[in-house]
C-alpha cells in the first residue's frame, strides 16, 4: 500500500501514479 493512502486501490482509482508511490 501507498504510505499515506488508504490503500493501493483507492489511490490507483484516484491517479495512477500514487499507486506507485
């Protein structure tokens, strides 16, 4: 998971590259 979103998912469904972050 991201540090600091919600999870993977949300932030993969919000922009594309938070979920790499």
């Amino acid at each position: 998971m991201a540090a600091g979103e919600v999870s993977a998912e949300e932030a993969s469904a919000r922009s594309p590259a938070v979920a790499v972050a």
